[in-house]
C-alpha cells in the first residue's frame, strides 16, 4: 500500500484530552446553574457525575420492553429503584410524572421528556411531536427537560425550529435541557445507519451548536463502507470512538445510554467505566436496571455509584 492509500487515523484527542465540562467553568443564568448543581452535586453520586433513569420507553417502545420483567411495568417499581438506589434524576413523560412525581416528590429529581414518539411508525421521517412544556416543567419540579432531536430526518427542519423554541423557554426559566440526540431517518441508513461514529459524533456536534446543556447519545459503532469519508476510513477502536464523541460535544455534558438489557452485571459496570473514562458525565441506563429483579438492580445501581465515587469524582 503506498502512502495514499494509507487509511485516514486522525488523533483523536489531536494531542490533547477533552477536559470534562465542569459547573463552575460554565456560562450559565443563575435557575440553570442552580437546577444543574442539584442534579450533579445534591443527587446521585454528588461528585459531578450523573446516574440518570429513563423511564420513557413505554412510549417509545411499547409495554413489550417491560416484559422481561412484569413488575417493572408497575411505575412504583422504578421509582422506588430511583429513590432508593439514589440516583440523579428519573427522565419521563408528562403522564408519568403528574401521576407519580407527587407520591415521590422532594426524593428524586426530574428531568421531563417533552416530546416522543411510538416506534409503530416506521423511522423513514422520524419527528417527535411535543406533548408537554417547559411550563409544565416548572410546574412539576423538574430540574431539567428532555428534548428528543431527530438528526437527519427529512423533518428536521420541523425538529430544529420546535427545538429553538424549547431553548428559547428554557432560557427565560432557567432550566437546563438535555437532548437525546438521535441520528434517524432514510438519509442517515443510507449513510452508515444512525448507529455509526459518523452519525453519533454529528450528533454530538448538533447537540453542542444547538444550545443543549447535556447530551444523551449512544456509543459509536464503527462505520461501515456506506460511511462517509473520512468517517468510513477510521480505523478508530471503542475507546477512541467514545473520545472523538465526547470531544464533539465541546461544553455540552454527555451522558451514555444502556441499551438493550445485559445480563451479565460485570460487563454492565465496566461499560459504564468505559463511557466515564471517555470524559463522559454520566449514564442513562433503563432498561439494564429496572429489568432486573429488584434486589439485583439495586445491587448494580450501588456497584456503578461506588465506581463513580471512587474513581471519578470532583
Ligand atoms: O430514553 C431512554 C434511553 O434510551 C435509555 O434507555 P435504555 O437504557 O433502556 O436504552
């Protein structure tokens, strides 16, 4: 192979880690610092780090998601996980939290989703209509909103302008917003799938060059030849994949997603090491938590807190 031929490997850290966005370093209104200094240092971990658990796949994904574990879709059931396995913030709906956050509320911090979606569509032009406000935010107690942006979609024009407007009121409460920043749609297939580095580190991009506080993102698999360049010519390995992500996202804090349920609760805590090591913030993990059995669940709730503590606190 002559030296054009070479495959592109740029550094990525071009030399230098990412350092990890810190609070105090910020540029933040006064509610977003204070909402986000309770989410990072007042629950959860309390170092700075984020142990976040999404409940809003009963939306997205239908009640089949909870059928590995029948008690779970009882929504006491991971709530009290949340509560008593101290995490930093459950992430759910709007119907979700009017008919539960009450019973819970002053235990655990909210992020609210806005927006969502079924999967009974197909993802062709995937949009996630909003069904709540930043008002209802306020009026709920949340410390955060959750916003889902489809990248990619031919409907991203309709995702980006309703985006704005969230930012807009997020701005005018003080309350920070975290964007599930999710590659969709037929352009994205034909170029990787949304699963790709290519795909998840434009995300991270958008995420940061669109004003959120905190992106949730999935970790990278590598690209394939529909990739584009030079995506498709890295030949970058998990950590480095993870790292180029992080770097993307800049100053917006990056939270990693679980996926489907792992049963194997070592692998679980050493990806979580993996994505902290990566400069991550944190981790949303769902389904890898509450779709075990009680005990266990918290039992791997306080395994992946320890780690936190111990080896990646402020
Ligand atoms: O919004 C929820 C996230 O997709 C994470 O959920 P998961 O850990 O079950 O994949």
């Amino acid at each position: 192979m002559n030296r054009q031929e070479q495959p592109v490997r740029p550094n990525p850290d071009h030399g230098v880690r990412t350092p990890r966005p810190r609070l105090e370093n910020l540029s933040l209104s006064l509610g977003k610092r204070v909402r986000l200094h309770r989410l990072l240092y007042a629950s959860g971990p309390k170092n700075g780090n984020l142990l976040v658990l999404p409940l809003d796949q009963g939306l997205e994904h239908g009640p089949a998601d909870f059928f590995p574990n029948p008690a779970a879709l009882n929504t006491d059931y991971p709530f009290r996980l949340a509560v008593e396995g101290n995490y930093s913030a459950i992430a759910l709906g709007i119907g979700l939290a009017e008919k539960y956050m009450e019973q819970y509320a002053g235990t655990i911090p909210l992020i609210l989703k806005l927006n969502g979606k079924t999967n009974i569509a197909d993802d062709a032009e995937a949009v996630s209509p909003m069904f709540a406000n930043v008002e209802d935010a306020v009026r709920l107690g949340a410390d955060a909103v959750g916003y889902t942006l489809y990248i990619g979609s031919p409907r991203q024009d309709h995702e980006i302008l309703q985006f704005q407007r969230v930012r807009q009121d997020c701005a005018r409460f003080g309350m920070p917003i975290v964007m599930w920043a999710y590659p969709r749609g037929r352009a994205i297939d034909a170029k990787g799938g949304k699963g790709t580095l290519y795909a998840q580190d434009y995300a991270a991009r958008v995420a940061e060059e669109l004003g959120a506080d905190i992106v949730k993102l999935h970790e990278p698999e590598a690209d394939n030849e529909r990739s584009p360049e030079p995506y498709r010519s890295l030949r970058e390995d998990t950590a480095e994949r993870l790292r180029r992500v992080v770097r993307s996202a800049g100053k917006t804090m990056v939270l990693f997603s679980g996926g489907e349920k792992n049963d194997d609760d070592d692998a679980v805590v050493n990806k979580v090491k993996l994505y902290m090591e990566s400069g991550a913030t944190g981790v949303m993990f769902g389904r890898n938590m509450w779709l075990r059995p009680y005990d266990r669940a918290l039992g791997l709730t306080q395994r992946v807190q320890t780690m936190m503590k111990s080896r990646f606190g402020e």
